[in-house]
C-alpha cells in the first residue's frame, strides 16, 4: 500500500515537471525560436531523466536492509545522478551545440519548482488518504 502512494506521487511529479518542460519550450519557440526552444527541451530532459532514475533506484530499495547498508545505496545512487546530470550536460554540449545558458536556466528552474511540486504532490496524495 505505501509502495504504490510513492510510486503515485513519483508518477505525479515526473508528469507536472515534463509538462512545465514542455509548456517551457512552447513558451520559447512562440517568444524566441526553436534553436532556444530545444535548448530549453534538453535543459529539462537533463533535470528529468537523472531524477527520475534516481527516484526509481529509491523505490527498490529493499526494507530489510541495514541502516548504513541503506546510507551506503542511497549515497551511491546520489553520486550515480551526478555523473548522470554531468554526462547528459556534456552530451548536449558537444554534440547538440545547445545554447548552454538556456539549457542552465531552464535546468535551475527545475531544480527551484521540484520543491513545489513535490509540496503539492505530497499533500495531494496525503488528501487522497
């Protein structure tokens, strides 16, 4: 039963924050072009995908497990998403040639609104119980 209001709330985060990433690039090709409109695309694909994956690894994470066993794979998964967000940013660097203050704006975004959607969420969720 808890499993699946975590996995509610994960599911719903990940849905509000891909569509602020796309109401994001929708708002820059309508105001700027799509070079900036992609930017801000892959910006956001670089806050998502790392979360996501992170957030995923957090859910499996077994019960039964030893406090600093649990420490110890929560740490490693931490790491694991900053090499993740450090090889996505490099990616878009050199082989899509994105503007980077666009693809660093929109990435802070995220990062500042999560807190919001994960406040929203959660309350959400705590309502539906």
């Amino acid at each position: 039963m808890e499993g699946e209001r975590v996995k509610s709330l994960i599911t719903r985060m990940m849905v509000f924050q891909l569509t602020l990433i796309l109401l994001i690039g929708l708002a820059l090709l309508l105001f700027f072009d799509a070079k900036l409109a992609f930017a801000g695309l892959v910006g956001g694909l670089i806050w998502l995908l790392p979360n996501y994956h992170m957030a995923c690894g957090l859910l499996n994470l077994q019960r039964g497990l030893e406090p600093e066993d649990r420490l110890r794979k929560i740490y490693l998964k931490s790491a694991f998403k900053i090499i993740y967000s450090l090889a996505l940013f490099l990616i878009a660097i050199i082989f899509f040639r994105v503007n980077f203050s666009v693809v660093v704006t929109v990435y802070l975004t995220l990062a500042l609104v999560s807190g919001l959607a994960f406040r929203y969420s959660e309350n959400a969720a705590i309502r539906e119980n």
